[in-house]
C-alpha cells in the first residue's frame, strides 16, 4: 500500500515524503515557505509573511510584539521594551535625540507587563 500523498495548503503542488514544512497548522512546500513566510527575529517561529509585525528592521510575531515591543510615537518604528523608559517616553533614542525631546515636553508612559499609565508632566 502506497503512503498518502501530501499536498501544498497553499500551492497545492504534491510534496516529497520527508520536506515540507507546517507553518501556523498549514503544509507548505519548501519554496511557499521561502516565498510566502517570514522567520520571528524574537521567538524563531516561523509565519505568513501577511501575519507578521515590522518596520525596516525588524520582523515578529504578533505574540512577541504584544509581548516585548512597541512602535515610536513618532517614526512607528518598532523598540524593545527596554528601549521604552521615562527618558524616552516611548519615542525611539533616534527621534528622541532629533527632537532634543525633554520631560517637560512630552508625556511620560510607564509600562508594567501589558499596563500603561500616563503621567503628563
């Protein structure tokens, strides 16, 4: 009895016992995965290119940018949340040394685990 034969989700092409990869529950062949997914710069997992987060420089997951990440306030680039800080008040160090931004001209944003709370000062 031969063994069942696998198809592309996406493309439909037969695969190879042995290639192949699942990506977010769908079999891809080889050149979808190159072709139609990306690789999490955070986790490693790898997903559609159309699920991913990013701005130039970085790709993610949606579950690591709400975990780890957010976008400047003024450029929407994407910053660790180790770059957001009282000092930077969720502006990204570029923007913030631009501007020449102070305490008393922006609002501050502290961040606790997935709350916010804005102080004006």
């Amino acid at each position: 009895m031969e063994p069942e034969k696998m198809h592309c989700d996406f493309c439909g092409c037969e695969i190879a016992e042995g290639d192949g990869m699942y990506v977010e529950g769908d079999l891809l062949c080889n050149d979808c995965v190159d072709e139609q997914t990306v690789t999490c710069e955070h986790c490693g997992e790898v997903i559609w290119s159309c699920n991913n987060v990013s701005d130039h420089d970085t790709c993610l997951c949606q579950e690591c940018f709400d975990r780890h990440y957010h976008r400047c306030e003024s450029c929407d680039r994407i910053i660790s949340e180790k770059g957001v800080s009282i000092e930077s008040a969720k502006r990204c160090p570029k923007v913030f040394f631009e501007k020449k931004l102070t305490l008393s001209t922006t609002c501050v944003i502290l961040f606790s685990g997935r709350s916010q709370l804005i102080l004006k000062v």
